[in-house]
C-alpha cells in the first residue's frame, strides 16, 4: 500500500485511488510572465517522480497541469517592455515547455491555459454568486466571501478569525474598501485600460488567480480528483482558496488528498533576487548536465528542503557516476563475454532481482522516499560490480547480467533519470587525449622495466582530471584501462586497482 503525506490531514495515509486502478492528479503549473526559476523546477520534477512512480505501479494516471497566462505580474511584464500580454505569455509558455523538456519532465495529459477556459470561470463565479459565497461591486469587481464557507483555513491549517488577508490580488488605493471582509479574495476583476479583459454579467474583466485551477481540475478530472498537488508555497492562499471556492459552488469534496513539495535554498538561504542567489533552471543547465540535476533532486525527499550549492551538484555528479560506471562496466563484460565456464549462479542473480525490487518499492511506498530509494539502487550497485565486474563471464552468463543492467536502468528511470540517454551523450561526446591514449598503449604492453609505473601514471592523470573537473579526461582513463582488464576502485585511503587478467 503506497502511503503519502496528506497536507489536510497533516499525516501520512494511505493512498487509496477514488476509482480502482485510476489516479487524477492536478498539479499547478507556472505563471508565464518568465523563465522559470531552479524553485520552481524542483517542484515539477519532483511531481514527474511521482507520476512516474504510480504509472510504475500500474496506475492509469491522468496529469493535469495548467498554465496561467493571464495575470498581473504578465500585464506588468507586457507593459515594461511594450508588448501585448498575449506575446509575452506566449514566449515565457513556449520556454516552460522547452525546459521542461530539457531536464525529461513528461507532459501532462492535459495542459489548459487560463485564457481558454474563460466561460467556465465565469460559469463558476456566478454559481458562487447565486449561492451567496460570492458578491459583486459596484466596479465590476467580485469576491468571495470566506466567511462563508465554514472550513476555511483548514488545509492551511489556520484560523480564519486569527490570519490576516494574505490573498494575491493587486493592492490598490481604497481596494479594501470594497470588500465585506479583507480576508475576501477576488474570483473576478473589472477591466482597467490597456489590460486584457473578457465581458461577463458584472462587466468587462479578467478572472482572478485562484478561480482558474477550481475550473479546469473540475472540466479535466471531475470532482472529487485523487491528488493535487503543488510547492508548499501555495497551500496559502492559493490552495485554501481553490478549495473554498470549489466545495462551497459545488457542494462535495474538491480533492482526496493534497500533497506539497518542499522549497528549495541556494547556500543555506532563501532564494531571492535581493540576495542575488535567484537562478533560473536553463541558466543552471548551461553548467550542470540535466541528468546530475534530477540526481541532486532525488537526494533530498521532496518535502524537505533541498539545498542548491556547487558543493551538492558535485555530490551528486559523483553519485550518478557511480550509476553510470555500474552500467557500462556491466555492457564491457557482455560485450566481452567469451568464457566457457559460468561464473554467475543464474538462480541466485534472479533472487537478488527480485529482493531489490521489493526494496525499491518498500521505499518509495513510503511517501515516495527517493533518497532511501537511491540507497537500496546503490546497495544493489554495490552487488552487481562484485558480480561481474573485472570477471570474463560465458555465454550462459549473458541473461542474468543482462538482468542486473536492466534493473539499475529500471529503477533510476522510474525516478526520472535515464542512464541509457546520459551514456549515449557521454559517448557521443567524449573524447580521449592524446597523453591518455599514449598511456594506455603503454600500458597494454607492460613497455618498459616498470610496468606499475605506466599504472601509476594513468591514476595520476585521472586523479588530476577529477580534480579539476575534467571528467572526459577521467573517464577516458577509468574506461582505457577497464578495456584492459584493469578495474579502478575509488576508496577513502585514493583510487585501487585491481587487474582480472
């Protein structure tokens, strides 16, 4: 049974789908009005995981993901720099899209965008009016009244009689006036000049933030959904809002569970452009390979906060390294396979396949639990170099190492992560300098009176390598001696080798 922390419920429970074999996920999407943030991708990624998992599991999953692009901060960015709202969220929807695509967070089933569900909201608004959750102004603006629906705050966790108006709507010169309540949020602005705006019964306007995601979960999914989902910077207001407004126009439950990942810190800090520590996802792409992201990411539970350094990309480059060296020294010795005598017991690879696949899932049932996930693929890494790696295996050994591969891809692809994809750009831009090459032609022919000294040498020049960073150079070394049958082992005490020959 797959276990999740409820937000409402401020607990783990289980996770038990509204219809069998079925999970309706809403998870919010961006506001267009830029590129997105390194906070921002974490949330997506870490949602693509867990859809990744449940369709893993054999859920059928319906992921919905809206854009926002229509809104005050893409109005504001249209007006600096003298374009219309439209273009803007255009070419900020194309970029998410793009870098989403760059770090392999799958597209949703259904991508709505704000602007195209406008009769809906509207629908919407006028049903909460009609039920007396609502009310209009003299301006054409309309509210809700959170006052009238008697759980608000519950999600949150808050108590409406005690919390202060933390609504997003644009604060104006005697805006509050026109409310009953200040904790009153908008579900419908008037249309002020130069702005995009729809007609409606109360005037021409444009909907509020929350009232676009209470809509377009209900036409996408229906009500009650399974999952929605988020940062855990929008279960107030946005969440509470949403919530409010759907379950006090709609009279049943808006969504079954309510799941939030945690923020994301740049050196220990908060993430703002006042400390100048606000990074955007494809500017850090342009230093850090996508895979060694998502890596990083899956270090940390999603509902923890996850802290961003240079020090955790190297961490987890490390770490990814070790996924990928599993892998190919794997693919070194089926590709080499010549040996008459098996060395692997058919048998007992099978068993080790199918305990490890019980580990991976006893761990990600918890609250889908990636860094204890990694720990059981790392343990049964671990096992599969002491397995084959530096051994010449036989053709009957061919099946069951195959076996090993093909879990170690598997499982870190169920996280988001694909091995075969990074080893195929690896290869394809890898090169070999001419030192190392020397090296290794040194070394396959023991020349010289010190055939330890040519080892010696290619450990230096690999360890140099790391050191600096220069990772084609150290895996041109680590590989050329591999193909000799030399396996180097990383240890506290420096690298080891040892020679299967």
């Amino acid at each position: 049974m797959i276990r999740i922390f409820d937000t409402k419920m401020h607990k783990k429970v289980d996770l038990v789908a509204l219809e069998h074999g079925k999970i309706k996920m809403y998870v919010c999407g961006p506001t267009v009005y830029n590129y997105i943030h390194i906070g921002n991708a974490r949330t997506f990624m870490s949602f693509d995981m867990i859809r990744r998992y449940l369709e893993w599991r054999k859920f059928d999953v319906i992921f919905v993901q809206n854009i926002t692009d229509v809104d005050d901060k893409i109005i504001n960015k249209a007006n600096e720099e003298g374009r219309s709202a439209a273009e803007v969220a255009k070419q900020y929807t194309d970029a998410f899209i793009e870098d989403m695509h760059a770090v392999g967070v799958k597209d949703p089933t259904v991508r709505p965008k704000a602007t195209e569900e406008i009769d809906t909201m509207i629908a919407l608004v006028q049903k909460l009016i009609d039920t007396e959750h609502a009310y209009a102004t003299e301006d054409g603006d309309v509210y809700f009244s959170v006052r009238s629906f008697h759980s608000y705050g519950s999600l949150s966790g808050r108590n409406v009689d005690e919390m202060e108006a933390g609504h997003r709507d644009l604060r104006t010169e005697g805006i509050e006036d026109r409310k009953n309540d200040p904790l009153d949020f908008a579900l419908w602005k008037a249309a002020k000049p130069g702005e995009p705006s729809w007609p409606s019964p109360w005037g021409d306007g444009r909907p509020g933030w929350h009232i676009e995601c209470s809509c377009m979960s209900k036409k996408y999914l229906g009500l009650p959904f399974d999952i929605h989902g988020g940062g855990a910077d929008l279960v107030f207001p946005h969440h509470e809002n949403e919530r409010a407004q759907s379950e006090a126009a709609e009279g049943v439950e808006f969504a079954h569970h309510w799941m939030h990942g945690g923020m994301l810190q740049i050196n220990g800090e908060k993430m703002s452009k006042s400390l100048n520590n606000f990074f955007l996802l494809r500017d850090i792409l342009e230093t850090v390979d996508a895979h060694d992201l998502r890596f990083l990411m899956l270090q940390t539970h999603y509902r923890s906060p996850l802290d961003f350094s240079d020090e955790r990309v190297d961490e987890a480059k490390v770490a990814f390294e070790r996924i990928k060296n599993a892998v190919k020294g794997i693919d070194w010795a089926l590709e080499n396979a010549t040996g008459t005598d098996a060395v692997l017991d058919a048998d007992e690879v099978k068993e080790l396949v199918r305990a490890q696949t019980l580990k991976f899932i006893e761990s990600m049932d918890d609250d889908f639990n990636s860094p204890k996930a990694l720990g059981e693929i790392f343990d049964f890494v671990a096992r599969a170099n002491s397995l084959v790696a530096g051994k010449t295996l036989a053709l009957a050994d061919v099946e069951p190492a195959r076996s090993l591969r093909d879990l170690i891809v598997e499982l870190v692809g169920v996280l988001g992560v694909d091995v075969d994809a990074a080893l195929a750009t690896e290869s394809a831009g890898s090169t070999y300098p001419v030192e190392v090459v020397t090296l290794a032609a040194e070394l396959a022919a023991f020349a010289g009176d010190d055939p330890a000294a040519a080892v010696d040498a290619l450990l230096a020049a690999r360890a140099d390598a790391r050191a600096a960073k220069n990772w084609a150079v150290a895996d041109a070394v680590r590989d050329g001696m591999a193909a000799l049958g030399f396996t180097i082992k990383d240890t506290p005490q420096g690298a080891q080798v040892e020679f299967a020959g």
